[in-house]
C-alpha cells in the first residue's frame, strides 16, 4: 500500500472519523486560515486515484468516503 503525504494523512483522518463527507464539509474541519477548495478537491481527487477514497456522485457533486480503514493504513506502515 502507498504512503501518504502529510496533507494526504491530514484528509484521511477527517474521512476515518467523519464519514461521508463532501468537499466543502471538510474544510469546516480546517482552522484559519482555511486552504482553498480547489487545493483540497485536488488532493481528496488524488487520494480516490490511490485507491484510498471512494466517492458517490450527485448530479455534479461528489460525496466521498473511506476505501481504506485507518487500521488497514497503519497495518501496512
């Protein structure tokens, strides 16, 4: 299984304790200064290619949720 970033970890922490969650809910999370949307829909994006995210589709909106538990992450360290 592939490493995480530190943003990438960061992100996945949210999805292991607040599942599911669309984009604009996970920057609530954030303190200010908040990153921008667009940084963070790049990086939840990147998680979903590594296979650790999974996402739903409404309409043009995406709802995402965990693909790999925490314990399975940490397993794999």
């Amino acid at each position: 299984m592939k490493r995480l970033t530190a943003k990438e970890e960061e992100i996945m922490q949210m999805f292991w304790e607040h599942v599911p969650m669309f984009v604009r809910e996970l920057l609530a999370f954030y303190e200010e200064p908040k990153p921008h949307y667009n940084n963070v829909s790049t990086l939840v994006r990147g998680l979903e290619e590594k296979g650790f995210v999974k996402y739903k589709a409404y309409g043009n909106t995406y709802q995402y949720y965990e693909a790999v538990s925490d314990k399975e992450y940490k397993r794999s360290a």
